[in-house]
C-alpha cells in the first residue's frame, strides 16, 4: 500500500508514466525517497 502511493508520487513528480516507475529497482525507489526528505528539511517541513 505504501509502496504503490509512493510510486504514484514519484511518477507524478518525475513525469515518468506508472509502469516505468514499477520497473525502478528498489535502491531507486530510496534515493526519491531520500530526495524528499532533503526537500523537507531545506524547507522547514520536516518533522525532527
């Protein structure tokens, strides 16, 4: 479940079409995630 919004997310961001996104391999999948988390905490939003 979180896998899949978080692919949504990515490939709405990336403007890659869904069935891409579903064929990253998972270390890609982390380095988005890792890019959010710096966004967040270059911005303020994150949570400590």
């Amino acid at each position: 479940m979180f896998r899949e919004k978080l692919m949504h997310t990515i490939a709405k961001d990336y403007g890659d079409s869904l069935t891409e996104v579903r064929r990253w391999r998972y270390a890609d999948i982390m380095n988005a995630v890792a890019l959010y988390r710096m966004e967040d905490e270059i911005i303020g939003r994150a949570k400590p």
